[in-house]
C-alpha cells in the first residue's frame, strides 16, 4: 500500500472517521487521526518501531 498525501480524502484510514488533522502510522503507510496515533503509541512494540524509523531517517531512508 503506497499513501501520500493526494490519499488523503478527510477520513482517517483505520477508524474511518471524519478529522481535519493526520499522521502517517508508525506500523505501516496508513494516514490516521491524532486519536489512533495515541492509540498507537500505547502498543508494546511503538518503541522499537519509533527508534527502527529514527535510524532509517539518520541513515539517509527518508522512505522507511
């Protein structure tokens, strides 16, 4: 699944609801509300997805 920004239709792509605001998941290419990304943060495993994602970015993967 490949999202940018042109996927954006107002909706968030995991709940589905209507939001003015979002966010790509840290998971997966998503674009979700700020309600799921709180949700998301609470997983067990954000951590290391947030730090794997944080050494793509300084290794120069600007598409990780």
């Amino acid at each position: 699944m490949t999202n940018s920004t042109n996927d954006w239709n107002g909706n968030c792509q995991r709940c589905f609801k209507k939001t003015r605001s979002h966010i790509m998941s840290m998971f997966n290419m998503q674009l979700i509300c700020l309600y799921c990304k709180d949700a998301e943060k609470k997983r067990g495993d954000y951590d290391k997805a947030r730090d794997a994602e944080h050494e793509a970015v300084k290794a120069g993967d600007r598409n990780y």
